[in-house]
C-alpha cells in the first residue's frame, strides 16, 4: 500500500474540510481522493489522474504562516504585507516542480509528473510511491545492517549529486522523508522545503528544518549548500546504525555531547563509512565535505579510525620539513564557493609546526649529548638559548591563541544565541499578528453570515405572514360575497360593469370563472383595496354605479332581445281554437324567476359555496332548481362537499 507523502510536522488525514480540498474536488484532469498528509508548508493529497488512469500524489503550496484558505479552493495571502513573500515562495515552488521534473531519471529521487497553477496557488503531481518509511522501520530503536545501509546511502548520494547539480537543495533529509521499498531500496520524497540556491538572500521559508537533522546553519541565516544535505543525511545514517538520531546541531554549538561512531565502532560497518559520518556531522559547516563528490571518497577509506592521529601527525612532520607554499591570492582562488573554515586553523598549523620544531630540537640535543654526564649535558650549545626563547615564545602564542580562540568562540556562541532568540520573537509575533488577523476575518465572516442569516429569516418570515394574511382577508372576501347571494343577472351585470372600465372579462355569461376574478383583483388594485378577486358590498355597489350607463345598455340590450326571440301574434297560423279546458284540469305557466337559467352550469363553472338557479323543468311547476358549487370556501380548491342539486319553492327565491 502506498505510504503518504507528506509535510514536516504533518498531521493525519482528519483535518478541518475548510483547511482542504474537497474530496471529488478536480484540478484539470486529476481528481482528489484522499489528504495523506497536512503540514506547515502544505497539504498532500491523493488524487486520481484520469487521463492515465493511475493514482498520484499531489502537493499543493499552502504555508500556513503565509495564507489561508479563504473558500472551499481559492488560497489567499493572510494580510497585504505578506503577499509578496508568498507570491515569491509559490514561484520558487513553481520553478522547483519544473526543475526537479527534469530528473525524472534520477537515483532514488520521487519522480515530478506535472505543476499546476490553480486556485491562488500552485500543485506538483509526484509519483505515489509504494513501502514504509525508513522512520517507521527505525521505530522503537530498531537499527540497520551494514547491508541495509549500503542498500540506502549509494543510491541516494547519486541522486543527491543530480539535485545539487541543478542548483537545489532537499534541506528536510531525515527517516521519514525516506521511503523503503519491499528490497529496502531508497526513494527521497517530499521536497516541500526545498528552494533553490539563491546567493545573498533569505526568506522565511528557510527556516523550516527538522531538529536532530538540522545542520547548525538552518538555525541561522549562514549560507546552505550541499554540506547541509550530507549533515542531513549522515544524521538520518547515525539513526539507523545506533537506533537514535544524534543531540541537535544548535545544542552541539553550546556543548557538544556528540559520541564519534569512529570511537564507538559498532560491529560490522567500515571504519571508512564511520568515519565519514563523523566528517559529515561536524557542527561547522567548514568543516564538513563540501560536496557528495568530497564525500564518497571519505566514506570509503580503508583506514581504521585510530590511523586518523598517525597521518595527521606524519602530515605535520611532513610541513615541519617542507616550507609550506604561499597563500595564493582571492583572485586565484578556486570560483566554486565553500562553507568559509574556521579562523584559527591556519593558527593551530603555525602552532604545530613550532611545537614540531620544539620536538625536533629536543631530540637533536639529545643526540648531540651522546649519553655524556650531566654536567657537561648542562652546558648549552652555542645555539641552546635561542631554542629556549623560541620555545617559550610558542607556548606563550599558543596560549595566546587559545584564549583568542575560546573568546571568539563564545562570541560566536553569544550571536548565535541572540540570532536565535530575535528569530524566535519574531516568529511568534508574526504568528501572533497571523492569529489575530485570521480571528479578525473569521468573526468578521460569522458577523456577516449571521446578519444575513437574521435577514433571510426576517424576509420568511415576512412573507409567510403575508400569505397567511393575504389568504384570511381571502376566505373572509369570499364568505363576504357569498352573502351578497348574487344572482345570475347580478353577475353579468358585474362583467359588464368590468369590461366597461378597462378589465375585460371576455364575456358575460354570468360565470365568475378564473379571468372573471383575475378582472376583480386588477379593478381592486386600481382602487388600492385589497386585492382578493372577491366583492364586498360596497365593492359591488361602487362597481355597478360607476358603470351604471353600460349595465343600462347591456338590459335593454337584453329586453330587445328577448322581444325579437318571441313569436308575432298576426303571423301566426290561424288554427281551431281549442276547447277550453275544465277547471279541474286547466294548468297556469309558473311565472319565471329573476336571475334564473334554462340550462345547469357545467362542472367547475360554480365556486364553492356559489348558487345558481335552473329553471329546466325537472323540478315540480311550483318549485326551481337550486345548484350549490362545492368545494372548500377557504382555499377556492374543489375538494370538500360535492355539488349539491335541490328543488326549493319558486316562492322562497321570489
């Protein structure tokens, strides 16, 4: 199963959805799975590369010092003053996807697929690769093999000679950056920290380090170079050999407690690879390989550690002999830039060549002696008092020197520890101020939401006792109007006081049907009345009189009519005039009623609760029919009682 790729100081998968992507989130043609990882520097996630169908990590650039995500994707800079260094940290993020893309073909080096620019921010998409880390088989003390070892730091040297030969450093190399895989072969992952060489400029970013893996210059704003891998690495190699990483480099400037492997010699490993780890986690960074090509041949001498004070003391009998060569000038030094050495090791080389010349003087009295007594030994050759003076002048330099050294030193170590505490004032004032005015925005964010919340609520609530209001004044206009027991005629003279006015109800059946009332609330609304579609009375009274010419037109409109329907008396055929009936059976035409029908509405036409009179012959001569709309009165829908059909005596409508 693949291990996650993740930040330094990363954290577990469960991290705030605000602080993430979401899952199913797409970026081009690659789909967020999962987080691996979350971390000061940024988040890794897993994502799916739907083109070429695998599984892939993505890093995306989000240092929280920095920038917050403002949204569900959009990453903003946390104030103005700090937009520009992190615009200059997702470019340098940028270039480093682009470059370190180039290497796809490097030693155990994760491969760089592709770099994306989205959101605010920037993405690298890098191999998901499959093992464990090396931290978490290093874990509860276990150690390496001499073969384990061979197997990680041959590899990783020759990827390390590529990137460094790009002009880039990792700056995080530790166990948990390590993944191993199912043969315990290395891969390098998370170049996160990593920044390009940038001669005479820092940034913030370069701050971020691991402790116990650190080099002493990552504490500092000194210059880095490939000698702050190879302390990275040779801490990484002290873990797996001993089972613990070593003390700090910055706890080693104040005391170093550091235990040589040269002295503790564990069993198995090359006195040469010991050796060159020791070399590697020298606390100065002059003093430690300057590059992996300085490195390698260190790490694989044949030399036992002891021969270590042999050589360097034939090496100072060897300079005693022979003059040492002039000190060539800065413009014949070498262009390639190094860690700067120590100041006094010209010093302690002077030092030594005097107290060689001290030694050698010494035995050369010896020899010229031969053994004769003492009080002729005592006797001073002619050039015994020089060699004296000499002597004691370089003792009183050494220790001269010595006290220079050691002053200088714990001024070194006084600045050191002044830098530090500055550095870490700073940062937490900085994060201090980024606290605050992440708190500043985000209660900003909740103030607003809950107005707008509060506003939207007051709107609903509103408009709910609207309706209600709008739908009590409607059920109360419709009851109103149903008491008014308008009769058929009564309607159409309500059509054609509407259409008369303007609102044209598209006939006068005498039906209030959906335009009918649609006319009636725009003829309200005109009035400013309560918009209904329902007459009151003195609706109807003021609607009538204000069209009483139309209504006038339209019953003699009616009445003429009615008279050219009848049939003329003179052109009528002349036919045998009946026998008049008897008494008993003679029968007298009921007289019709106002407002009546010859014909029943057919179904829909009548509203709740409406009336309506057919005068259809159905019913007894003395009586009518009466045809009720049914449906509920409150809400104009047609359930509730259905139509009602009764005959009432023509007597009680009269």
């Amino acid at each position: 199963m693949p291990h996650s790729q993740s930040d330094p100081g990363s954290t577990p998968s469960n991290e705030s959805s605000r602080d993430v992507l979401a899952v199913g989130a797409r970026l081009q043609r690659y789909e967020i799975l999962s987080v691996l990882g979350q971390g000061s520097f940024g988040v890794t996630y897993r994502a799916r590369d739907t083109q070429l169908d695998r599984d892939v990590a993505l890093k995306e650039y989000l240092p929280t010092a920095l920038a917050v995500r403002e949204s569900q994707a959009l990453v903003l800079p946390r104030s103005t003053k700090l937009a520009d260094e992190f615009g200059l940290g997702r470019q340098r993020f940028v270039d480093e996807g682009r470059t370190l893309a180039t290497l796809h073909h490097a030693s155990a080096i994760v491969r760089i697929f592709d770099f994306i620019e989205a959101n605010g921010t920037a993405y690298i998409v890098m191999e998901l690769v499959p093992g464990i880390t090396l931290q978490d088989h290093l874990a509860h003390g276990k150690t390496l093999s001499p073969a384990e070892i061979d197997r990680i730091l041959w590899p990783l040297l020759d990827g390390l000679t590529q990137v460094h030969a790009a002009g880039f450093l990792h700056r995080d190399i530790k166990p948990g950056n390590i993944i191993l895989n199912g043969d315990g072969y290395p891969t390098l992952i998370d170049f996160g920290a990593a920044r390009a060489a940038m001669a005479g400029r820092t940034i913030a970013m370069t701050t971020i380090f691991t402790p116990g893996y650190a080099a002493a210059e990552q504490f500092t704003s000194a210059r880095q170079g490939p000698w702050t891998d190879i302390y990275g690495l040779s801490a990484t190699l002290y873990h797996a050999i001993t089972g613990e990483p070593p003390p700090s480099a910055f706890d080693r400037m104040l005391d170093d407690h550091y235990r040589p492997l040269g002295k503790q010699m564990p069993a198995g490993f090359a006195p040469g690879l010991l050796i060159g780890i020791d070399a590697g986690l020298a606390v100065r960074a002059g003093d430690r390989p300057q590059s992996i090509v300085d490195w390698r041949p260190i790490l694989t001498q044949s030399v036992s550690p002891d021969s270590q004070v042999t050589t360097v003391l034939g090496e100072a009998r060897k300079a005693a002999a022979t003059p040492p060569e002039p000190v060539r000038s800065a413009a014949d030094a070498p262009t390639i830039q190094r860690a700067a050495a120590p100041a006094g090791r010209a010093r302690h080389f002077r030092i030594g060549l005097a107290l060689a010349a001290i030694a050698l003087a010494a035995g050369g009295y010896y020899i010229a002696t031969d053994g004769r007594s003492p009080q002729r030994a005592a006797e001073p050759p002619p050039r015994a008092a020089e060699t004296e003076a000499a002597a004691k002048a370089a003792q009183a330099e050494a220790q001269a020197q010595a006290q220079a050294q050691a002053q200088a030193q714990a001024e070194e170590l006084a600045k050191l520890r002044a830098e530090k505490e500055a550095r870490d004032k700073a940062e937490a004032a900085a994060k201090q101020k980024a606290d605050e005015e992440t708190h500043q925005r985000e209660a900003e964010l909740a103030r607003q939401k809950a107005d707008q919340e509060a506003r939207q609520a007051a709107a609903i609530a509103a408009e709910e006792a609207r309706r209600k209001a709008e739908e009590s004044e409607r059920a109360a206009a419709e009851a109103g109007e149903i008491g008014l027991r308008l009769a058929s005629v009564d309607r159409q003279h309500v059509q054609v006081a509407l259409t008369a006015l303007g609102f044209d109800t598209g006939g006068t059946d005498g039906i209030f049907g959906k335009r009918t009332r649609d006319m009636i609330m725009a003829w309200q609304r005109s009035r400013n009345d309560g918009a209904t579609g329902f007459l009151s009375g003195k609706q109807n009274q003021a609607l009538l009189q204000s069209a009483a010419p139309a209504i006038t037109q339209f019953d003699a409109d009616q009445r003429a009519a009615a008279a050219v329907s009848r049939p003329s008396t003179s052109a009528m055929p002349t036919t045998p005039t009946p026998p008049a009936p008897s008494p008993r059976t003679a029968s007298t035409p009921p007289a019709p009623v106002p407002g009546s029908v010859s014909q029943e509405p057919p179904p829909g036409a009548l509203r709740a609760g409406e009336r309506v009179l057919v005068d259809d012959g159905t019913c007894p001569a003395d009586q009518i029919k009466e045809v009720t709309g049914g449906g509920n009165l409150s809400t104009n829908r047609t359930t509730g009682p259905p139509r009602s059909k009764k005959c009432i005596p023509r007597s009680s409508v009269r």
